[in-house]
C-alpha cells in the first residue's frame, strides 16, 4: 500500500485588513465614489459617536431613552399578550442603558427568561456580562460575540422558546429602504411563527430638526466622518489631508433619505497603499444614509419582509417610534 498525503486545503478567511482595504478602493474607485458607513466605528469613531449622542442637536437617543424609560410597562405588556414562553435577544446591545427599563418590568412579572446580548465587539460583551448582574442581580445573562445572523442562530441553538428581538438605536436607518427590506427578511428567516421584534425607527420630522442632528454646530458629525479618511490613513497607509475635506449633509424630506458627503476642496491625489485615488475639485464621497421613515413606511417594511404590526411606542414629541412586529 501507499500512503497518500492528504494537503487539507482549508479556504483562509480574508483578514479584516484586507477586506477593508478593498471596500475602500471599491468605493473610491467607482464613478460616484462612496464609503460604506460600518467603518465608521473604530475606537475614534465609537468615541466620536458617544460625543453626537451628547449633542444637543442629536435627538434621537433621548427620544429612545424616554420610550423605554417610559413605556416599558406597556412594551411588556404586549410581549406576554403574544408569547408566555420567551428569551430576548438584543441585536447591537452596547452598553444596554436603554433595554436595562424593559428587562427590569419583565423581571418584576416574574417571567423567566434569558437575556442573550449579541454584538460585535467583544469588549462590549466582556464589560455587559460584569456590569449587568450588579444591576440586575436575578437577570440570567448569556453573551454572544459575533455578527448578528451567526449569533441569531446561536441563540436558536441554545433556546427553545419563543425569541424577543431587540434592534434598537435606529441603525435600521442606514440602509437604504431596500436594503433594509433585505435585512428585515433575513431577520425573519431565522425566526419562527410567535417569535417578536422590536425595531426603532426615527420618524419624518420638521426637516430643519433632522438635518440640524447631523451637522451639529460642534462639528462632531463632521469629524466622526472625517475619522474614516484618518481611519484609511491609520490602517491601510493612506494619505488623506483631511483639512482638504468639508463636510455636506443633507436631508430631501420628500424620499426621508438623510445623507452625508465629504466634498474634495481641491483637484488632489490621495495614496491609499499601492493605490492612487484622484479626486476632482468638489467631487464627493457618499459616507452614509440614515433614513427616516414615517409609520406607514415602517407598517409597509413589517408586510414586505413577514411581520405584522402589533404595537407601536413613541416619546412625548413622535419623533421616533419602537415597533413591536409578530412573526
Ligand atoms: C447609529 C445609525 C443610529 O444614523 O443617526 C449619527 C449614526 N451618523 N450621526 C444615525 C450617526 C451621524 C446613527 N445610527
């Protein structure tokens, strides 16, 4: 007999680096250059995050705030009205100041559940599993690191019950609407009938307010968008000069697409690694869409993707809403 040398040949996973170094000459090389907003968030951009949510002018996490500082009796409420046996889920949990209000009224009714905070960023997961269990001393905590699909199906794994999901912070809002309508039903396809979602949604408002929360008189905004060239500088080896860069939100109330653009100052050349990237005086780089909604877009988003509407909880002003969807 001959032995055979088996050569395994295992497919290795791009690394991080790679991957983001070709989004970046994707974007930047296509006719109508673009950014994909999901690079925003490197330890800078959490960090100029945490600023726009002090800002003033940014509304939308206060509006949250209030709905479940506020409402989540009633949110309570209509989950035990559609399920008796459940574990919740929170896509994106963060630091959980939000849902800490829901988990606390579902604790008091003297349901027993599971709360299975999902999120990308390890430390964020490492930091929930310390800090809840001083706040909550009875909450059954399970962490899950990982993107949320992959971490969705974890969750089915280890629970039989009906699953609660949590999507909160308006993050629904950037993808484009369909975009978002692919999402949704990719969130319904690991569902099961009785399961539920809540999703956030920042509502349609006096335009002047919305495009006031993403050009903020500080700049915050503007930075947080000017990190990502820095991001591309630090990282990739690139040479942006970010002082030959302003800042360009924008909001069209007819379609609720909010968007940003960085504006080339001048005609340049940017060295991104081995790459040249031209710009042309006053060309732009789409950096981000947070879609606004009103509640008959968000109604229509439920149908296309699966969902039925069951409630719908708003702050004092209407100016964002957490909708309760059944599968
Ligand atoms: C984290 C997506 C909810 O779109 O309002 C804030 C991000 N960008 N200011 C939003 C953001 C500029 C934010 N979300």
């Amino acid at each position: 007999t001959t032995s055979v040398m088996h050569t395994v040949l295992v497919p290795v996973k791009q690394d991080r680096r790679e991957i983001f170094f070709q989004d970046v000459i994707r974007g930047l090389s296509a006719k109508s250059k673009y950014l994909d907003s999901k690079y925003f968030y490197d330890a800078e951009g959490d960090r100029l995050f945490q600023e726009i949510m002090r800002c003033h002018e940014y509304y939308p996490t206060n509006c949250e705030m209030e709905i479940l500082q506020e409402q989540s009796a009633a949110i309570s409420q209509t989950i035990l009205a559609h399920t008796s046996r459940f574990d919740i889920v929170e896509l994106g949990a963060g630091d959980a100041t939000k849902s800490i209000h829901l988990l606390k009224e579902l604790l008091n009714t003297g349901k027993d559940f599971t709360y299975y905070p999902v999120d990308i960023s390890a430390n964020v997961i490492t930091q929930l599993e310390q800090s809840l269990p001083a706040q909550l001393p009875s909450l059954k905590v399970n962490g899950l690191n990982g993107e949320y699909f992959d971490m969705l199906k974890e969750a089915n794994v280890l629970s039989a019950k009906n699953k609660v999901i949590l999507c909160m912070g308006g993050n629904i809002g950037n993808f484009t609407p369909a975009e978002a309508r692919k999402f949704c039903r990719q969130l319904r396809s690991c569902l099961q009938p009785g399961d539920l979602l809540m999703i956030g949604f920042d509502l349609k408002k006096h335009p002047q307010i919305i495009l006031d929360a993403y050009n903020d008189s500080a700049g915050i905004t503007r930075d947080f968008n000017l990190n990502l060239l820095k991001r591309i500088n630090r990282e990739l080896d690139g040479n942006f000069d970010i002082t030959k860069f302003g800042h360009y939100p924008t909001y069209d109330p007819g379609t609720g697409a909010c968007k940003s653009y960085l504006v080339s100052l001048e005609e340049q050349d940017v060295r991104i690694g081995e790459q040249t990237i031209h710009f042309d005086l006053h060309e732009t780089i789409y950096m981000e869409i947070s879609q606004k909604y009103d509640l008959e877009a968000a109604e229509q988003l439920a149908t296309l993707s699966g969902f039925e509407t069951v409630g719908n909880f708003f702050d004092q002003k209407k100016w964002f809403a957490d909708s309760m969807w059944l599968c």
